[in-house]
C-alpha cells in the first residue's frame, strides 16, 4: 500500500482495471475465433476444438491457467496456442494503461470514458487479428459499433467529461461520417486510375467507427496518414523479402488499429509537437 487513503484506493482502481482487462481479452479470444466463421460468441461455452472438451471456470482463468496447464488442454493434450495469452497480456496492459491516461480521480465520469475506450481498444486489437488471419474485418467490430461510439461519446459530453479526448457529440457524428467518407473516395479514385479495389470495404467501416469514437478532426486525418505511413513501411519490407512488387498483398485493419491506438494515446502531444498547423484544434 501507499500509505495514503487516496494512494490506496488509486492501486486498487489499478488492479481492478488490470483484472478487467484480462477478462476482457479472454473473452476477445472466443471473438476472434468464432466471429469469422459466423458462430455464437456466447453458446456454445468455451471447449477445445480438437476433443470437444468443455472448459472449467478454473482452466478458463486469464493467463494463470494457460501457465498451469502447460499450454495443453487437460482433456486430450493437445497445444494451446501462445496467442491466447498474449492477447489476454495486450489487453490486460491495454486497460491499466488506459486507466493510467484517462483517470485522474476515479470519478464516474472519467471511469466512463477508462470503459468506453477500453471497448475501443478491444474492437481495435480483435479486428487487428481477425484481418492478419483471415483478411476480414467483422461487422460487430465496424459498422455495428458506430452507434456505440457515437451515444458514448454523447453520455460523455452530456456528463461532463473534460479530460483527456473529450470532444462534443457533434465531432463523433462528423468523425463517422469523415472517416467512412473519405476511404469511399479513395477507394473510388484508385478504382478510376488503375481499375483495381485499393482496399476492402470492411476497412472503410471499420474508420468510420473509429471516427465515431475519436471524433473528425484531427484524429481522421492522423489515423490516415499514420496508417499509410506504418502500411508503407511494412509492405516494402514485405515486398522485398517475398518479392511480390506491387501485388503484394498486406492487410490495412492492423495499420489503421494501430495508428488509432497511437492516437488515442499520443495523438495530442504529437500534434503541439510534431504538426502545429493542426494545433489550433486543441485551442
């Protein structure tokens, strides 16, 4: 402990969100698994999909069972895959560092915006995985979840909320549409000149919910041009190493993801430091 009343009770609020985070990326782990395949994330329960197995609450605890277990299920021995734990570490530090970012007291407004952007980064890193695997990106976790950013956003504003991406509902309004907007005519431009889609439509509502979420200005733009900057970079790499020229084919999700992640963390401080015509959006 801390030694003070207010110190004891922030660790606490920080183990809490921790733990919150690593069920939630337990649970992002049965998405990204079944959502591709159009299943249930709900029914069945959660079983090994080599022997049917069902999972006990106590092999299905985050991280401490997958360790336990030795990376096997109990049933038929067969390898559990090091991703499952991974995903739910990501999100585990993903929240504690939300929390860390956006609370300052843990009043109800700020643990509103800590949940609402926890929800955020959840539908980012499961669209990410599901996009690197299976070159899709769900519906759930694009066009669905504009209305969740947008009345989030709203309940936000109308709470009160002032700290860190606070915005007025308006700028999620515009943001889904700004984001969903402006990839349509990319896409429509590149089809124009080399008659070839630039990219899926699931990556165009998948902006268009992250627009909800951060607003239009600056963060559309942002994400865009660090999502191409990051693609760039990672698809000459790849080009170079499979020598696949142009053809080469590289998913834009986990770019534009990524770029929103950066945003929401960093994207302020970047702006004043790095892109001061944009400032002026910070006042």
């Amino acid at each position: 402990m801390t030694g003070t009343p207010e110190g004891d009770l922030d660790l606490l609020f920080q183990i809490w969100v921790t733990l919150v985070g690593l069920a939630f990326g337990s649970f992002l782990n049965v998405c990204i698994a079944r959502m591709p395949e159009d299943r249930s994330v709900a029914h069945p329960p959660s079983h090994c999909p080599a022997c049917g197995h069902k999972i006990r609450w106590y092999e299905n605890i985050p991280v401490v069972s997958w360790v336990v277990l030795r990376a096997r299920c109990s049933g038929c021995g067969t390898r559990i895959s090091p991703l499952y734990p991974t995903i739910e570490l990501m999100m585990g530090a993903l929240s504690l560092l939300l929390y860390r970012h956006l609370v300052e007291t843990p009043t109800l407004e700020n643990m509103g915006a800590w949940a609402l952007y926890l929800l955020f980064v959840f539908i980012l890193v499961g669209s990410t995985f599901i996009d690197i695997r299976h070159y899709i990106i769900p519906d759930e976790f694009s066009i669905f979840a504009v209305p969740v950013g947008f009345f989030g956003v709203m309940a936000l504003d109308f709470g009160g909320y002032e700290g860190p991406n606070a915005m007025a509902w308006q700028s999620s309004a515009y943001g889904a549409l700004a984001g969903g907007g402006v990839l349509l005519l990319t896409i429509g431009a590149w089809w124009l000149v080399r008659r070839v889609e630039a990219m899926g439509f699931g990556d165009v509502k998948l902006l268009a919910m992250m627009g909800a979420f951060l607003g239009a200005a600056p963060a559309v733009p942002f994400i865009l041009v660090m999502a191409c900057f990051l693609g760039s970079a990672v698809g000459l790499v790849m080009m170079v190493r499979r020598g696949g020229g142009l053809s080469t084919q590289v998913p834009f999700g986990p770019f534009l993801a990524a770029s929103g992640v950066i945003y929401l963390f960093f994207g302020e401080a970047i702006i004043r430091n790095w892109l001061p015509t944009w400032s002026f959006v910070y006042g």
